[in-house]
C-alpha cells in the first residue's frame, strides 16, 4: 500500500517550502532531530546533576504505521547523525503502538482485561493511523499482540487546513482586498480556534476575520467577517472522516480476532480552558423519573463566545434522546444509538450585553461568559421550555424539533 491518500492527491500544501530551498527531507529532519536532541541532554543535565554523564540511555522515537520499512530506516539513519546515536540506544515504534501503550496502561479508561482485543486510531495531524492487538499481559507491564498489521493514510488535521484554504479562495480569491495576509489571518483563526471547537452542531455558524475585505451579502462578509454555516463546516469535515472510517473498518475486517472496543486518540483541545477536554452527555430525565406538572425541571448551561465574533442574539441548546431499557443506565459519551431530540434556540434581546461577564481564557481572547439556565415544564402532551438568568424568568424559548 502507498503512503498517499486521495486526499493529498487532490488537495496539495500551498505552503511547502519549495525544494531548491533545502537540501533534501533527510537534512531537515537531521537538523531538527539535532536541535531536539541538545534540548534533551540539556534538560536532563539540568535536572539529574553531575550523575547524568554516568547513566545509560535508550532514545524510543516513534513512527507512524503506515511508513514503510524504507522511510523507518531513514528515521534512524537521521536520529543517529543528530547525536541519538552517540550516548545511548535508539528504538523505534510505531504511534498507534504508544499511543495504545499510554492509553491503557496509564489512563485505562474501558477497564480492560488479558484477552480483548483492540482497535487503536491514532488521529493526528498529517496522517491517520491504526492498529488492532490483543492484551497477553497487563502485569507487571503491558505486553499486546498485533493481530492485525498497522495501517494509515494522509488524512490528518493539516488536510482539513488544505479544504478549508480551497474553501477561501473559491469564495473570496476574486473579491477585491484578498490576498496572502488576509488568507493567512483567516488560517489562523481556523486553526487555533475554529477547526478546534467545530463539534458537528450544522446550526452553530463560524465568524472568520478576513480584513481587507469589504461588506457584501453574496459572499457573506460582513464588517471584516466571513460567515460559515455549520453545514458548509461539517462538509469540509466529511471526506477526512470518511476516509478515517474506512480505514477503522478495514482494520475491523482484517483483524484475526474479534474486536472489543475501540480508543480515539484525537484531539480534544480546550483553548478557554487551556487543556484537553471531552464533551460528554449530561442526563436530566430518565425512564421511570416521577414528573410533577407544576414543578419545571432546570438544567444550568454553560457557554463561552469570542468577543472578537461581536455581540450574539442567541445561543443554541440541542436536547438528545435515548430508548433503553429502565434498569439500564445512559451513556456517558455519545453513541450512533443517540438520536438529536430538539434545539432549543433561546433569545437573548431582552439581556442587557452590559450584564454578561468577559472572561479572559487561556489563549489570551476575551469570552463572553453566559450561565443561565433552562426551566423545562412538562405536560400530559407537551412541553414548554423557559429561559432564566440571573435568577430572572426572561420568557419562553423557540423549540426547533428534529
């Protein structure tokens, strides 16, 4: 199998360095490999003290799944030149395998046990890998069984950077002020915040900065700002998510075992809060719970908006539904079996903005913070949803039913 994907077949970096401007691919890694090697030793020395020159060392560099045996030996060829070589042992793995050796001997969140077996995406930022194993041993250390070969494609983050760059230029290269700085502004603002929050929600828009750019509805730029819709975001997520689940499928399929859970190591980045954070599903009604009309039941929202993105008028709550037995418990992460139940669309006109906080986050941008609340009443044949903030009934909310 190639290491190219369609992918990158169809939607090339505009930003690759052009070859006459370096030597090969060989020296660039040599060179960075050389610097991250100094910074190690340093480090190290800085820390361990005068007993670091007598210690032994053993470097494990890790290497995607799909590289060929070709493209690894060049990877230690490289670390050897940059110095790896010269006071310790190098040792190479591929990123699924430590990844997975991370994720279940560390964290192990799914509980596992000798005999599952496993399929593990590693989904990173230029490439998609895979590999299936089987846990033979967990104590005294975690020892896997490959029971299917690794696998992987070109289809990481850094392309979903190519389809929307291919997006901007097809909406704005003809309009009058485009050019590199308002491109590269715009890029910005899509990888740093953007592609990293977008969670699939197609009625929540996206505010992109593309200064020079004057206001017109055709293109929807509006006071130096693009307007994405949800849907026209999700579809610049689709082809890397398709090819990511063929792949995840073909390894499903040529596993010798049958599977027992798979683990995503994706990227859940925060920039707010400034750390990883995974959505989860939050529960207020279940099967067999006792209703009283006269009683709503309240649910407290938490929300941060850019104060770069300008003032809001509304916010957008969607509601999920879920048919399981009653003695069985919800789920705390979502699943296919989940079905989007309504989205609730509750509008802020009668909030003065000058009451809702600004925060700083972890990124240095200032956020709108908005906590309120929503007073769900429900009746023999149907149900009414109210917004509440600061303690005040601020009327009904429209109901959008899926």
């Amino acid at each position: 199998a190639g290491l190219a994907s369609r992918l990158s077949f169809n939607y090339h970096d505009c930003r690759r360095i052009p070859e006459p401007y370096h030597s090969s691919c060989e020296s660039v890694a040599t060179d960075y490999l050389r610097c991250l090697h100094k910074h190690i030793i340093e480090s190290l020395k800085s820390k361990i003290g005068s007993s670091f020159d007598s210690m032994s060392l053993e470097f494990i560099l890790t290497v995607p799944a799909m590289w060929p045996d070709k493209a690894r030996m060049t990877t230690l060829h490289c670390a050897e030149i940059a110095g790896f070589g010269g006071n310790g042992t190098i040792r190479l793995i591929s990123e699924p395998e430590a990844a997975a050796m991370h994720a279940l001997n560390v964290s192990n969140p799914h509980g596992s046990e000798v005999g599952d077996t496993v399929v593990l995406c590693d989904a990173g930022g230029g490439t998609v890998d895979l590999i299936t194993f089987s846990i033979v041993e967990r104590e005294p250390n975690l020892r896997p069984k490959e029971e299917a070969s690794g696998d992987g494609s070109l289809c990481g983050s850094t392309f979903l950077n190519r389809l929307f760059e291919r997006f901007l230029e097809s909406r704005l290269s003809s309009v009058p002020g485009w050019g590199r700085d308002t491109l590269d502004e715009a890029m910005q603002r899509f990888e740093m915040v953007i592609k990293r929050t977008f969670c699939g929600d197609v009625t929540q828009d996206s505010m992109i900065p593309v200064p020079g750019i004057a206001d017109d509805s055709a293109t929807h730029v509006h006071r130096g700002r693009l307007r994405v819709s949800g849907q026209e975001m999700a579809d610049l997520f689709k082809p890397i998510l398709e090819e990511i689940h063929h792949l995840v499928d073909n390894q499903v399929k040529t596993s010798k075992k049958r599977f027992t859970f798979k683990i995503n190591i994706a990227r859940y980045w925060c920039d707010f809060y400034g750390h990883y954070r995974s959505q989860v599903m939050k529960w207020f009604i279940q099967k067999g719970d006792e209703i009283k009309e006269t009683e709503p039941i309240k649910t407290t929202w938490h929300q941060h908006r850019l104060l770069s993105d300008g003032n809001f008028d509304s916010i957008h709550v969607t509601l999920y539904e879920l048919d399981i037995p009653v003695e069985e418990k919800p789920p705390l992460h979502f699943d296919r079996c989940i079905k989007k139940h309504a989205v609730l669309n509750p509008n802020l006109d009668a909030i003065e903005k000058a009451r809702i906080p600004v925060c700083l986050g972890q990124d240095d941008e200032e956020y709108y913070e908005v906590q309120f609340q929503i007073h769900a009443t429900y009746f023999s044949a149907h149900c009414e949803y109210a917004l509440w903030y600061e303690g005040k009934d601020h009327g009904s909310v429209r109901v959008d039913y899926a």
